[in-house]
C-alpha cells in the first residue's frame, strides 16, 4: 500500500510538473500574442490616419482638377460665349432698327 501511494504521489507530482509547465509556455505564448496585437493595433491606428490624409489630398485635387478646367472645357465655354454675344448682337440690332 505504502509503494502504491509512492508511486500515486511521484505520479501526480509529474503531472503538476507538467501542468506547470505547460501553463507557462501558454502564459509566454499569451504574452506574446498581447504584444502583436499592440503591434498591430498600433499600425491600424497609423494606417487609419494615412488613409484620411489620402482622402483629404484626393478631395483637394479634385476640387483643384474643378478649379482648372481642360482644354476642352475652355473651347467649349468659348464657342458657348461667342453664340451668347451673336445672339446680343442681333437683339440690339433688332432694337436699333
């Protein structure tokens, strides 16, 4: 009776040795895992900035590409102008007759 209880308690002492030390490998490894997610917690706060100043730059440069018209848009406005005038013309020509 005496061996058996030798042999349960050297048992159960290698199985709390073992608990041990598993627990401490999962306590390193939860460690570890807090401090990437730090990490990338970090870097989702600096990438969420980045993105709205790149949205702010594309709002501004929209708005410049608004504020400065093509070409097109400039020969267009132009010929729209120049019909505006002939048709003034005529009225006033109209009028003075």
């Amino acid at each position: 009776m005496a061996i058996d209880l030798g042999d349960t308690l050297s048992r159960i002492v290698r199985k709390a040795d073992s608990l041990a030390d598993r627990y401490e490998a999962l306590n390193e490894a939860k460690r570890e895992a807090d401090a990437r997610v730090a990490e990338l917690e970090q870097t989702v706060l600096e990438l969420t900035g980045e993105v709205k100043r790149l949205k702010t730059e594309i709002e501004y440069i929209t708005v410049v590409n608004v504020l400065s018209p093509t070409r097109e848009d400039i020969d267009k406005s132009r010929a729209k102008l120049s019909e505006l005038v002939q048709e003034i013309n005529k009225c006033i020509a109209d009028l003075t007759e």
